[in-house]
C-alpha cells in the first residue's frame, strides 16, 4: 500500500496548480453570479417591482453555490444550461440537499414534471421516439422493457434522465434529441409505467393477512421470516441468527429489487416491520407503505396530511411502525397515534398524545408491550416538558403517562431549583427496550433544555440524560440511571440499550449495556440500574472519571464557558441515535461511533421557552474545531475492551447508520451512500456497494422463500439483496 500512497501524494502535488485554477474560476463565478441574483433586488429597490413569490435570499445562495460547486468541476452530469433551467423550476429538482451535503447527486434529484399534463405530454414523446424499439407501454421489443424496475443502467430520475440525453455507447439506443423539460417529462411518464406495472404484478397475490400474536411479540427474532420490533427483538440486540449470508459468500451479494419512494424529504431513517411475507415501512415525512417482500410491490399506502408548520429541528422523519393482531401502530409528526389496519392501510382508530403548537412531534417508531403500544415525543429543542405513554393497542385509551420532567410532588422535582421544569426539555425519541420477565421497560431520556447553557436550570435536571426503567403495567419508575447530570453538552442519552445476562466478576447477572453520546460505555444491573461498569468507548476530556457509583468526576475543562471550551466528544457525541448490535456467540457489542470535538461557548443571556437549535436563544453554541472521524467499534460486552475498529471510508460528517449482527458472522452496517459487511471476529471489511443515496436507517434482515436477504433504504429508495 506504501508505493500507492507515494503515487496519490505524486498526483496529487501535480493537480494542485488546477485545483488553484479552479478555485479562482469559482471564486469569480460566485460573484457574477452573486451580481446576477442581486440584480432583482437592486432593480425592485429602483422599481417597487417584487421578487417571484416565495423566492428569498437564502434560496438564491444555494443556487449560487450549486454554480460554484460546477465552476469547480464537481457536477459533470449536467451542462450550465441544464443547471440554469433546473434551478429555475421551482422546488430546484432537490439540488437544495445535494449542495447542502444531505445526499448524493442521484439521491437529491427529485423530478418536478409530474402533473397529469406532464405525463400526457411524456406520452406523445414516447411514441414519437420511443414505441419503436421499446414497444407499446414500454413492455419491450428490439429494446429492452422499460416499465419494470431494475433497469441495467438505474431505476433512478437522473439515470433514466442521462440515458434519454446521451444514449448507451454500443447499443442501438442513441441520444434523444429534445429540450430539458421535454427528457423530464418523458422520464416521469417512465415512471408512471412502472408505478402501473408494479400495480398489476400485486394482483394475482392473496390478500394480506396478518394475524400477530402478544407470544410472537415477548419471542421476536426467533422466526427467521419475521422482523417483528424496532430492534427485532425487544432486548434490543439488533442479531438475527441466519447464517446462509457468509464470510465466505457476501461477496456475492447482489439486489433482488428496488423500490424508490415518492417522497422528497429527508432520507428514510425507519425500521421496517416484515411479517407474514410483508414488509411494512415508514417514509419521510409521515407515510406508511406496505410491500410484497418477494417483489417489492406496493400493497398499500397510508399517507397522513400534516400541518404545514411543524417544531422539527432536524429532519421531519419517522422511524417505524409496532404491530400487534392486524394493526400497526404510527407515532404521527403531528403527535397522533394512529392504528392502522395492516391488511388494507385503512384507520382503526387516532389519539392526540400531545401538540405541535407546545412544541412536541414524534419521529420514535412505537413499541408494542403486553397490549400496550409505548410512544416517546420529540422536541428538546422547543422547551417542551417530555413524557414516556402507553396507550390500549386495543382501544387507544391512555393507560398510563410518565413525566420525564418531574413536577411539584414527583419524585426528583428537587433536583430543577426553579420554575425552569415547565420547558425542561427530556424528550424520548428514540425506541427502547423490554424484559418480559421483570416486567420492566426500559427507555433512554433526551438532554435537558436550554440545551447548551445550565446556568438557567440550576441542579441535575432529572430525569434528563438518564436511563429509566418503569413497570410496563404501570409506568411506575423502578430505577433511574443519570449518565450526564446537568448537561450542557446536548448529549442525549436515548440510545437504545442492550439487555443480556453476563458473568460479571464470576457472578451471572442481568445487565444493561449501552454506549452514551457521553463516550462512556455503561453496564448496568438491569434489575436494580446499579451501576456495574463505565468506561470511555472514544476519546473524551470532560470527566476525569466516573466515582462508585457512575458519576462523573468533572475535568475542569470539561464546562461550557463564555469564552468557549474545547470538549471532546463534540456536540454530535460519542455516538448518536443510531443503533448497536450484539453478537451473543462472540460477547461483542458494535457501536456506530464518532472521535470529535467540539467548542461549546455560552450564550451571555441564555433563555427559556422555545429554543432555536444551537440558535443564540438556545443558551450557547458550538462549533465542530475539527472533522468527526466515524467508526465502528467491538467492545467485550462485559467489560468495554476495544477488540477491533473499522474507520468509515466516507468524507467526514458521514456517519455510520444503526448496525446489524448475524449468524454469519457479518456485520453490516452503512456510511456515504455505501452498505458494507464487516468480518465480526475481527472487523476486516469483506463488501462494500454503493447505492448512491444517503444511507441513515440500520439494516435488518430475515428469509424471502426460504432464502435470508439483508433490507436497507439509502436516499429515497429501499434495497433488498441477496445471494
């Protein structure tokens, strides 16, 4: 690898000067262009003669950008001409998300030209130019069909797009001489054949029934045909025992299908629930689909209308569905739990669990436990006073309600020193953990708001930043573990924690195991949240230590300060919401982490109520001092022993999504765009596929006809492959 390296550094000395060369065109090119948008602006102030509606000007930056991002070469696909035409319909064909680094080129580009004209009009360009070779409705002829998926050269928008424009050199299929609105509107009738197609395939399939019981619930992931909880099992390890997919034999790993969502949000960052050779699957921002797993097709889809402003700080995303009988469960954006009947998509029934206009959404997938359905809320970042609820899967009567902010009279409402409880942040976004045989639920608590300045909210803030574990009967507190006590670092400590019985010092005990964005690695006793074990899983400088009983012996650099601290981990943490697994066969737990840092600097006026993100009102602010480094790392459940690391090959900020272990022993995983399998013994990569879009939701997999296949979204699409 040495010699290679000496080559690159080589090239790379040499390409310099045009690099330098292109730098300058781009710098020259922003400000024309930067002239260009002012203009109108100029001209309005001269004229009283407005702007196109809806236009502003962070709008117009990011299409000057997208130019400067040309200007330096890195959007071949597309000529001046095309950019200018695309970034001038409205809604930009996605480019938005492409500048802003959220997804690749092919993952961004979302068609505009979708209208019932549109389509007629792509109608006449293909028989004008297309029925020829392709045949009537494109079922195929001297050329191959185009109204099913999988087509050789992608299924995408833009890949049908530079096909029409360039052809395929040595085929008979040449360009297609047209204007950009006219190859638009064909490729969006494509797709309307392919919508149509897919249609027809499902109609010669039985109809759905699915039929789940409360005893497949407490024995997820014991069916290899099944994915049935959030994390597949409600111990949370995220494992499944199929061993058909290999060391010897992923390399062969190929796609079976590919099923590309309509929505032109963020990228999908749900679980799908697989049962009765269904899948059923959450997409951005509020919608649920449900497929044949063998074809991908759609069954049906539920799509909920939603406000058109909602409290979301980051991504207005969704994580999953619960199901239990012939129900699934939705926590809706708008703060409905929604039942839906899983065999046609129709409603059963909708409760409010709370409301958008105090600040609250929920982006959490449900968690079914003995007939009631466990919803979180989102929001930290709003002052909203958070809560954990479980509601009758049957009739949708709340049965019971646990304040994640104790007010007066509650147990730990000593611990907020003034009125700063009413919008104290705790949000539980993220899906936790069950063990039937204690009864007891397990689920991880949000940061404290505001979220970055303490000096408002005086105390530990409980149950901030803390594990609790109720009675699932009740939702009475058991015991509460608190990782960060008044945290001023955003570390949420939602991550879904891992429930396995253990030697600990000889003694087999039932333990808790979870990596906190804290970078801290933590056992519990899971019966009584004593704490067991902690040590650091990256590189952190704000503790010294953790004493007796797992609190945190503060490094005096380890504080937010008016005139800002470097702290380590950074505000994105130690890891985040995405999911570890965990391989029972090997006692290794594999974290999806990140080495950063961050300089967190308080705001000289922190405030309370509705908290801007990382905004001046929020309390204080941060910035990253220098790139993440994301990784995958194996720690020894018992005892938090690094075994082995695989660095992301991704440009920096790629994180790593949630994990899945297998009976292979295969790791999968994905960053970048790219799905990757690593070796579990000892973190050797052995695959590796790009898929082009951005990749956030983790893995799973189960049996299609007896075969295991691996399921994962990447950008709006979901991908199944197999052998």
């Amino acid at each position: 690898m040495e010699p290679m390296t000496e080559i690159r550094m080589d090239q790379s000395r040499a390409r310099r000067p045009r690099k330098r060369f292109a730098r300058i065109v781009a710098v020259v090119t922003f400000f024309l262009i930067g002239l260009a948008i002012a203009a109108p602006f100029a001209w309005k102030s001269f004229t009283g003669r407005h702007l196109p509606s809806g236009w502003t000007w962070e709008k117009l930056s990011w299409r000057a950008h997208l130019f400067t991002l040309k200007a330096e070469g890195d959007i071949p696909e597309f000529s001046w001409r095309e950019l200018w035409f695309m970034t001038h319909v409205r809604g930009g064909f996605g480019l938005e998300a492409f500048v802003n680094g959220r997804f690749s080129l092919d993952g961004a580009i979302v068609n505009r030209y979708v209208t019932e004209a549109d389509h007629r009009s792509g109608a006449g360009i293909f028989r004008e130019h297309c029925v020829r070779c392709h045949g009537n409705d494109a079922t195929g002829g001297a050329a191959p069909a185009l109204n099913r998926p999988g087509l050789s050269h992608g299924d995408s928008d833009l890949a049908k797009y530079l096909v029409t424009r360039d052809g395929i050199p040595g085929t008979a299929m040449a360009p297609v001489p047209m204007s950009a609105e006219e190859r638009w509107q064909l490729v969006g009738f494509l797709r309307t054949l392919q919508s149509a197609a897919a249609s027809q395939s499902t109609a010669h399939l039985p109809p759905i029934n699915v039929q789940v019981t409360d005893e497949q619930i407490r024995t997820a992931g014991s069916s290899p045909d099944e994915w049935l909880t959030y994390s597949g099992s409600l111990n949370g390890w995220r494992y499944t025992p199929l061993a058909e997919i290999n060391r010897e034999n992923v390399s062969r790993l190929g796609v079976r299908w590919i099923r590309q969502f309509p929505s032109s949000g963020p990228s999908n960052e749900s679980t799908p629930i697989v049962v009765g050779g269904e899948i059923f699957i959450t997409e951005p921002p509020c919608e649920a689909v449900a497929l044949d797993a063998k074809s991908g097709a759609v069954r049906w889809r539920y799509k909920r209308n939603l406000p058109d402003k909602l409290p979301v700080a980051v991504s207005a995303t969704n994580r999953g569905l619960a199901v239990l009988g012939n129900t699934l469960y939705l926590g809706s954006l708008d703060d409905f739990l929604v039942a839906i009947n899983a065999n046609n998509g129709s409603v059963i029934w909708q409760t409010r669990v709370a409301k958008p206009s105090d600040g609250f959404t929920m982006t959490g997938a449900t968690l079914l436990v003995n007939g009631l359905v466990v919803v979180g809320v989102a929001g930290g970042e709003f002052g909203i006073r958070g809560f954990l609820a479980a509601y009758d899967a049957k009739t949708g009567q709340l049965r019971w309600k646990f304040n994640t902010i104790p007010g007066p009279g509650e147990f730990g409402h000593d611990t907020w020193q003034n009125d700063a409880w009413r919008t104290g942040g705790g949000p539980t976004w993220v899906t936790g953990s069950y063990d039937p045989t204690l009864d007891l639920l397990y689920w991880g608590v949000g940061n404290p708001a505001p979220a970055l300045n303490g000096d408002v909210r005086p105390g530990d803030n409980l149950f901030t930043n803390s594990m609790i574990a109720l009675h699932a009967s009740s939702g009475k507190l058991a015991w509460y573990f608190q990782f960060t006590p008044h945290d001023e670092h955003d570390w949420d400590a939602t991550q879904t924690p891992i429930l396995v019985d253990i030697p600990i010092q000889g003694v087999l005990r039932r333990v808790l195991c979870v990596a906190n964005r804290n970078g801290f690695y933590y056992v519990l006793d899971r019966t009584t949240g004593k704490f067991l074990l902690g040590v650091p899983f990256v590189e952190q400088n704000w503790a010294k230590d953790l004493d007796s009983g797992g609190r945190p012996i503060l490094a005096s650099d380890g504080d937010a300060s008016p005139w800002g601290r470097l702290v380590r981990p950074g505000v994105s943490g130690g890891t985040n919401w995405e999911n570890a697994a965990f391989d029972r066969k090997r006692g290794l737990l594999f974290v999806p982490a990140a080495e950063g840092a961050s300089v967190f600097t308080k705001s000289p006026h922190p405030k309370r109520g509705y908290l801007g993100f990382y905004a001046g009102s929020s309390g204080g602010a941060d910035a990253r001092d220098q790139p993440l480094k994301t990784v995958v790392r194996a720690l020894d459940i018992a005892t938090g022993a690094r075994k082995w690391e695989y660095f992301s090959p991704q440009e920096p900020f790629a994180s790593v999504s949630g994990l899945l272990a297998t009976g292979g022993g295969l790791v999968f995983g994905a960053s970048g765009g790219y799905i990757f399998a690593l070796d579990s013994a000892t973190g050797r990569e052995l695959w590796r596929v790009l898929l082009g879009g951005n990749t956030s939701a983790p893995p799973i997999s189960f049996t299609v006809e007896g075969h295991q296949v691996i399921l994962v979204s990447a950008g709006h699409a979901l991908f199944m492959l197999g052998l």
